[in-house]
C-alpha cells in the first residue's frame, strides 16, 4: 500500500497541514519539526502524489509533441535533446502521431488537451488544431499564435540540439516571458539563433 501524507503525520506527531507546509517549504515551520517531518518522509519512503499536487497548483508537468510520423530518422535525436532540456524543468513529455489522418489528429489533440498539457510541439503542418489555447511551437512551419522553427534554406531537419532549444523555448513560453520574436531561424546545422 502506498505511503501518504497522512501516514507521514502520523509517524511524525503532527497534523497533515504541518507535512504539506514542510514538503513546500513553508518558513513558518520550525527546524526541529521541518527534520521530523523530513524524517518521517525517509523513513517511510513516501512520495507525493502527483497528481494531487498538479491538480492543486493547475500545472500538469506535461507538454505535448506531434509528429506526423514517428519513423523518420531525425526523430530520435530531436526528442533526445528536447528530453534532456524538458527534464532540466521537471516536465515530461507526451508524444503523439498523426499518420497524416486528420481523424487521428483531431483525436490526439484531445487526448493531450485531456490530460493537462502546458505547451505544445507541432511536427505536423498539415494537421494542426484550432484555437490552442496554450503556448506552441511549430517545427518547419508557421501556425498563427505559434513560435517558429524555421531554417534558413527551408529545409528544417531537426536534430538534438533543436530538441533542446525547444524546451527552452516552450518553458519560456509557459513561464509568460515575453518573446518579441515570432520566428526563431535555423542558420547552420547546432546552431539556433533567437
């Protein structure tokens, strides 16, 4: 059975209020009860419940990528970079595939609005949602109310660190920060100009 806050109260003599304030970190909690409740938490092995915890803070720790296809080869790498960047930030990533359907997409779309996501990645220009709602980028393409990631001769081939200029991007994004630029172009191969 799973370890909760509650039993984490317990084993340390106080009331689940106490726990949730030591586990954010909350300066009214004194040192002597933030190391009992800290080591009730060890002692017990006990791991906060995610999903509470987005459903109490509205963030899901999710963003979303699309791609039409998944088997091209440049996908492995840019997902590889985009991870490295994205786990940086504690967020995970969900990734989905059109196969060019429009049915499909519309239906991955829903599947990614449903479960919360903070931003998204679009991989597919031929199949795009409407009216999103959330911060986007567009790999290749331009998309209305999107960031895009172009290159300079038109021929955008995403690699590792694209992923990862990405993530950074998509978490500015999501932070609120300003972005004065539309259009982020590719010049050479690794190298990202903003």
């Amino acid at each position: 059975m799973k370890t909760t806050m509650h039993n984490v109260a317990e084993h340390a003599g106080v009331d689940k209020a106490t726990v949730s304030r030591v586990l954010k970190g909350d300066s009214r909690i004194s040192e002597k009860t933030r190391i009992k409740v800290m080591d009730s938490v060890r002692a017990l092995n006990y791991r906060p419940d995610l999903n509470a915890r987005h459903l109490s803070t509205n963030k899901s720790g999710f963003i979303g990528v699309v791609f039409r296809e998944l088997n091209v080869p440049w996908t492995s790498n840019f997902i590889a970079g985009l991870d490295r960047s994205m786990s940086n930030f504690k967020y995970d990533i969900l990734i989905k595939c059109t196969d060019g359907d429009k049915r499909r997409a519309a239906c991955e779309y829903v599947k990614l609005s449903d479960r919360g996501i903070e931003g998204l990645i679009l991989g597919d220009s031929e199949n795009l949602p409407e009216n999103v709602k959330i911060p986007t980028l567009t790999l290749g393409f331009k998309k209305e109310g999107a960031i895009a990631l172009l290159s300079e001769n038109g021929d955008f081939i995403p690699t590792f660190e694209t992923g990862a200029q990405a993530g950074r991007l998509l978490m500015k994004l999501i932070a609120g920060k300003p972005m004065p630029i539309r259009e982020i172009i590719i010049k050479k191969e690794e190298e990202v100009q903003e």
